[in-house]
C-alpha cells in the first residue's frame, strides 16, 4: 500500500500521520530534501547561536544533522506521539540536548518573541488544505507571535497556489519581508520517480514596524540575486512560470516525443518582458541520427518568426528532419528586446539550454548553435499604437531570407500572425529594381514613395492567398478578347495594409474597388506606412462588412463582379481564424450571391484548422453556389475558394481555367502608360492544383 495520501485533506490529519509514521518505522521522510539541499538556504537565514522552533520536525533527519554541525538550540515539536517517542529515543545517548515535544503547531505553549527562527519542512503544506486553509492561517499565526522582530519564518513548499498566496497574504499583512528561493534539481540528477515541481524556501523576516511597501523578492537558487515584485501577483505569477519551468524540465530530460509541441518563454530578469521562446522538436523513433548529433539550438534570424518553417509544427518537424538531430530547440527572438550579436546570444542561453537536453546526454557535451547565414537578422520597428478594436499593433521593417527589406502590421495580441505585408524598395532605385527570387524575376513595378527613402513596390503580393484571389478572376474571363474592355467591380471585406485592392486597381484595367474595413486606425496605417492612396477606382467604405453587405442588398441595384472576404477573426477560441464565423453564415452567403452580377464570382480566404467546422463551412457555401474551386496554400494553413454563380461543367471548368490564366497573364503584362510597372504575378502557378469541391 502506498504512504502517501489519496486526498490532500489527508495530510492535515493527525490520524493520517500517527499511520505514516508507524508504517514508514525507521526510515527518514525526506520528501522535501534531506540537509545536503538544504543546507546552503538554511545556513543563509538562520545563525548558529539562534533558537529555532522546528514546526512539524516528523522523523526528518534535519534537526539532528543541524545539531551536528552546531545548532544547540533546536526546540522540535510534532502533532504525532509517535514521531516523538521515536526521535527522543534516536537521539537520547548521541545528542541528548535535542528534544521533541507533542504539540499541537496551531497553540504552542511557547512565549511571545521567544524564538529567533521558526523552521518549517512541509508542515504548512500539510496543513493548509484542512478547514479552507484555517488551519493553516493558526498555524503561521502562532509562529508570528513566537517570532522576535528580525526573526525568520523559513518554510520548505512545493509552493502550491493556494497555500503560498495564504502565507504570503499573511505575512505581508503584518508588514513583514517575503522572499522566496526556488531550488532545483541538479543538472543530469533527475529521476523518474522523482518530484516534477520544484522546492521553494519561503523566508519571512518579521519587522518592527510594518513596511510602507510591501518587499517581496524571488530568487533562483541558493544564492541567486533577488527580483523585485511590487504586488503578490506578481511574486505568485513568477512562481507559477517556475513551477511549468521545472515540470517542462522534468519532462524533457527523462522522455522524448516527437509528437509533442513544447514551448518555453524565458523572461528578462529585471524587466520581465519576453525575451526568448524556446520550441523543442524530437526525431521520430527509429530516426537514423549520427551518434554525436544529440542535441542542437536554431536561433531563427529576427522578422522569420512567422515563417512556416519556424512557426508551424509541420515546418518545425520538417526542420529538425534536416537539421539531421535527436533533439532540435528552435529560438525565436522578440521584439523590444536588444540583441547583440550571434556570440552573446549563445552566451546568455548556454546557461539554460542544457536543462533542455534529451534523456541521457552527458552535461558537459557541446551543444552547437546553428542559424540561417550565421547571423540574427534584422527589424526595425517604425510605428506602435494602439486600436480600440483591435488592441497594440506595431509597424516594423524586416530582412528577409532572400535579402528583401519588407514592411509589416502586427496585432501584438497575435504576434504569431503578420496581418499585412508589404515589400519595400528604395525610392532612387524603384524602377530599376529587380527581385532576387528566381520565382520572381520580372522588373520592378510601380512605387508609392513612402518617408524615409523608401516606396511600397505595389505590384509584388507578399501573401500567396493575395495571388491565388487575384488569379481567381480569370473564371471572370478578364483578359479575354471578348471581355477586354469591360469593367470589372469589385467588392472587399478587409483592407490590411490595402496591397490587395492596390494591385487591382493598378493592375486591372477597368476595375474599380469599394473596400469595407471596420477599423479606421487600420485605414490610417494603411496610408501612412504602406503607402495606401485610394481615388475615385478605389474607395473605403468605414463600417462593419456584414452591415455593408446587408444594406447593399437592401439597396438593390448596386451589384458586383467580385466579392472578397479576407477578414481576420478576433475570436481566437473558434477553430476559424479567418474569416468571422457571421461571414460564412447561409443568410450572409445568399446576400452575397444576391449582389453578384448573373457571371459573379465569390473569393472567400477561408483559414480553418478544424475539420469538422471546415466541413460545415463548405456545405454552407455549396448550399448556395453551384460551382467551387479550392486552392490550398502551400506551407499555410489558408485555402482561397473561388466560388461562382454560374453552374460549370465540372468536366471543362479546370482546362478552360489554364487558357484563362494565360489570357490574363498575358493581360497583366502588356506595356502600360508606364512601361517599367510590372506586376509580380503568375497567373497560371497561382492556379495550380486547383480542387473542385
């Protein structure tokens, strides 16, 4: 049978110890750390000369290796009579100046002020969950009363929420100085059967007078420097990040799991803001990896994050693969954050990295950092603010992998997902310039001149989902001899940085674009860092886009080409990312068929990571229109759907969309009024692999 309690109420009962301590016989319970842990935290805060009331001292061997080494004045008290009658018979001949008393920690017989330390090893842990805590709240009580002033509470815990917010409260309450030390196992010691959370030693310094702000302090180690808190929240956040750090460590060094998608953020130790995120990636079982590659670090290079290869568990996985190790930790790093260069990176992760290593590797093994090019990369933020709708953006300039300076929005509640994109050229050199991607090649096209010598080339689309919706007009016959003039209207939900409704209306003849954004901060940014000109062909319409589309049908009249929904949803709890689930709703979807025009297309950029709701979406849009095409992005999770009203001959529709591509390409790239505008686009690729749903 087990000793250790089925409930946690159990460990506040004498009865549940009187039981444990006749079945554990002989053995120290050492559950906490034996002396040799502890010893560092304990010398630190009590004296030799002090008199120390042990709290809950069980059959611990603490107290009398204490004594040892020269602790005389130990009082010991236990709520058990037999840990007593047992310890008073251990240490009768070889320490006979060491005592244990029964007696109940909650009412002592002891004076006030009569104790320079009270010293308590897993007692208030035991206590606390009897009564709601009130046990618990008797006990601290009495140690405060037989504390001196200057004296010491040092309280060995796992430091569980409950119990450590109980005795914090208490403490500072009365004025006193809170710090606490988090203890952690030695590198390369874990056990299987050992504790996944760690030990914290609670120090309490009781106070003349109480302090006019609170002190609460938390330390790594036993000599670790202290980091300031100013409320407990704070204090009992850092433990919390602790405690996931030590389970996260635990679990790393005793197992593998390629399957898994661990995650670790380490923090700035004085400002506390995010400074590394740490993602470990596993080879599967059965992987054929060299002997020596064990372990490995990716710092991914500063404006990569978003990338696929690095920010998905797919591209991650495929990563590792490559990188060819037992164990890869892919580094991202964030932004407001200064970093060096590669060499200190390296240093101030050294440190910690180890505690990441795979089951068995030797600590002192070399661990090689690898990158894109052997350097971080660039970024440069240019803007923040903030949206009432939306919340803390940030507008940064980038380096691409290729070389390319680019322009981004990021929503910093989702700093994983760039909102909008936009490539960026020098402003002398905009109609010279040319793409360095060979899948890019074409010459540069034309530039809105921003500030700073720098233009938006708006005939490159950053996004593929960009491309495939601008492809997806050939279904309209754009570009064909029969349809060469006909304008082409064009409604979109969603403006971004406005590349999208840009490139159509630069780079259609005879469209005109009404864009629907709900967030005027977004139209303001747009304007003033992507270059975003609208004019009489393009124009924004400020409001919700369902309301839009509602009154439009309710107008009667005003009918569309084109409608696009690329609309992020702020619902980040739906398995849908993109568009809100209101758009896809059968009533929303027949008012979108309703104000197509009778050759009408619907481009719907559809991100959906659940299966199930994706189904559901489809079958909404099927009830509706007759004929749709999807195209998935590869390497993300986007797919666009090009949905039309009119019903085509499933047999025809994809061979008669590879002479469309071609007319329309053929269209795009014609001599304009200014022969060096090019849009970077292949019509033809952006329509491969196109699936008939």
């Amino acid at each position: 049978m087990s000793l250790l309690p089925r409930t946690a109420e159990e460990f506040s009962s004498a009865d549940y110890w009187e039981r444990f301590f006749k079945k554990r016989g002989e053995r120290a319970f050492e559950w906490y750390g034996d002396y040799n842990k502890l010893c560092g935290i304990l010398h630190k805060y009590i004296k030799l000369q002090d008199k120390v009331l042990v709290v809950g001292c069980g059959n611990s061997e603490l107290s009398e290796q204490l004594y040892d080494v020269g602790y005389k004045h130990l009082t010991n008290i236990d709520i058990s009579e037999t840990v007593v009658a047992h310890m008073n018979q251990r240490n009768a001949e070889r320490r006979p100046d060491l005592t244990f008393h029964q007696v109940d920690a909650t009412q002592t017989p002891y004076e006030d002020a009569s104790y320079q330390a009270a010293l308590d090893k897993g007692t208030l842990d035991a206590v606390a969950s009897e009564e709601e805590g009130a046990l618990a709240r008797r006990m601290i009580t009495e140690v405060s009363r037989v504390l001196r002033v200057g004296g010491r509470y040092v309280c060995v815990t796992l430091a569980q929420e409950s119990v450590i917010k109980l005795a914090v409260d208490h403490f500072v309450q009365l004025g006193c100085a809170v710090r606490l030390h988090c203890l952690q196992e030695e590198r390369g010691k874990e056990e299987e059967d050992a504790f996944a959370l760690p030990v914290f030693v609670l120090i309490c310094t009781k106070f003349r007078q109480p302090m006019p702000t609170p002190i609460l302090e938390m330390c790594i180690g036993d000599d670790g420097a202290p980091v300031r808190h100013t409320q407990v929240c704070k204090l009992l956040s850092a433990v919390r990040e602790y405690q996931g750090y030590s389970v996260l460590r635990k679990r790393l060094r005793t197992s593998t799991d390629p399957s898994s998608n661990l995650c670790l953020t380490l923090c700035d130790a004085k400002a506390g803001l995010p400074r590394y995120t740490l993602t470990v990636q596993d080879c599967p079982p059965g992987a054929k990896v060299p002997r020596p590659n064990q372990f490995a670090i990716f710092i991914v290079p500063r404006g990569s994050e978003t990338a696929w290869l690095y920010n998905s568990t797919e591209g991650r996985r495929q990563l590792a693969a490559s990188a060819n190790f037992r164990r890869l930790v892919v580094v991202s790093m964030h932004r407001n954050q200064e970093y060096t260069d590669m060499q200190a990176v390296q240093s101030e992760l050294s440190p910690v990295v180890m505690d990441l290593a795979p089951p068995g590797m030797p600590t002192n093994q070399q661990v090689p950092f690898l990158s894109v090019g052997g350097g971080l990369g660039w970024r440069e933020e240019v803007s923040r603010g903030v949206s009432q709708l939306s919340g803390e953006y940030c507008v940064e300039n980038v380096r691409g992998e290729d070389g390319e300076l680019y322009r981004r929005l990021v929503f910093l509640s989702n700093i994983s997902l760039v909102q909008s994109e936009s490539r960026l050229v020098s402003s002398n050199t905009a109609s010279s310039h040319k793409k360095k991607n060979k899948k890019k090649t074409k010459a540069a096209s034309t530039a809105v001149t921003l500030s700073a010598g720098v233009s938006v080339d708006s005939g490159f689309l950053c996004c593929a989902h960009h491309e495939v919706m601008v492809a997806g007009l050939s279904m309209l016959g754009v570009g064909t001899p029969q349809n060469k003039d006909d304008p082409v209207s064009v409604l979109l939900v969603g403006l971004g940085g406005g590349g999208l409704p840009q490139f159509l209306r630069d780079f259609v003849p005879n469209a005109t674009v009404e864009v629907v954004e709900l967030d005027p901060v977004v139209l303001e940014v747009a304007k003033e860092w992507f270059g975003f000109r609208p004019d009489d062909r393009l124009t924004v319409t400020l409001g919700d886009g369902l309301e839009r589309i509602c009154s439009l049908e309710k107008e009667g009249g005003h009918l569309f080409d084109v409608i696009m929904f690329d609309v992020d949803n702020k619902d980040s709890s739906l398995g849908m990312s993109c568009p809100p689930a209101g758009f896809v709703e059968t009533p929303v979807l027949q008012k979108v068929f309703n104000l197509l025009t009778p050759r009408g297309l619907f481009i719907l950029n559809l991100v959906c990571r659940d299966p199930v709701l994706r189904k559901n979406v489809l079958e909404r849009v099927r009830s509706v229109f007759p004929t749709i095409l999807s195209r998935k992005i590869a390497e993300e999770i986007n797919e666009v759907l090009l949905c039309s009203r009119e019903e085509k001959d499933a047999a025809h529709i994809l061979p008669s969309m590879s002479q469309a591509a071609k007319n329309f390409q053929s269209m795009l790239s014609a001599d304009r009024t200014k022969p060096k505008q090019r849009p970077h686009i292949d019509i033809a690729e952006m329509l491969e692999n196109l699936k008939i749903e």
